[in-house]
C-alpha cells in the first residue's frame, strides 16, 4: 500500500493556501497525486469543511473511491462520500477520539496486510 497522508507537508499546505486559499490544500494535492481507483479517506467532525469536501468533490468526479468518517449529524461529506463512516455525536471531542480509534484501526489492518 502506498499511503500518503495529505495533512503532513506543512511548506507544501502553506503554499497551496498562499496561492489558491485553504479551501484548495487537499484537492490541489490529489490533483497530483491520486489515479483512478485510488482511496481517499476524509475526516472532518462536523462533515462541513469546505478543504475537505473539495477534495472529496474532486476524487469523485476523477474515479477516485471516498469514504468520509464525520460526526455530527454527517454535514455534506456523508452524502457525497462513496462509503461513511458516521459518529453520531454534537460532541466534538467524542467524534474526534472515536475517528483516532478508526485511524488506528485502519493502520493496523494495513500493517497486517
């Protein structure tokens, strides 16, 4: 598996945010370096951050397969996503420990496979 985390690159994000504005920081990323088939997993606890359903946006319209894992009450990334994982909680602190555990989950089943 190649897993490349697009949240990391710290002089890249500031430069894609100086140049396009924060709203672009993952879509311009995945503009280079996703292919179709590719899986993009979006996390955002209220479902509603406009960088992350541009990036979901764009993966969809390019083949790229989305699972969104949000809380609240699922914003729009649980609608637009191929596959959600929905934390049913207006508790912000619960969501965002229960998506810890699921990115836990995720990379341990990638280490064992």
């Amino acid at each position: 598996f190649n897993v490349i985390p697009l949240s990391t690159n710290m002089p890249l994000i500031l430069a894609i945010a100086n140049d396009y504005g924060y709203d672009e920081i993952f879509k311009q990323q995945l503009i280079n370096l996703a292919v179709k088939n590719d899986i993009l997993i979006a996390i955002s606890g209220s479902g509603n951050s406009k960088n992350i359903l541009k990036a979901v946006n764009y993966a969809n319209e390019n083949g790229i397969i989305t699972i969104g894992i949000c809380g609240f009450d699922g914003g729009e990334l649980k609608e637009i996503s191929d596959y959600s994982i929905h934390i049913k909680s207006n508790l912000m602190e619960a969501c965002e420990d229960i998506h810890s555990i699921i990115g836990h989950y995720i990379a341990l089943w990638l280490r064992e496979n």
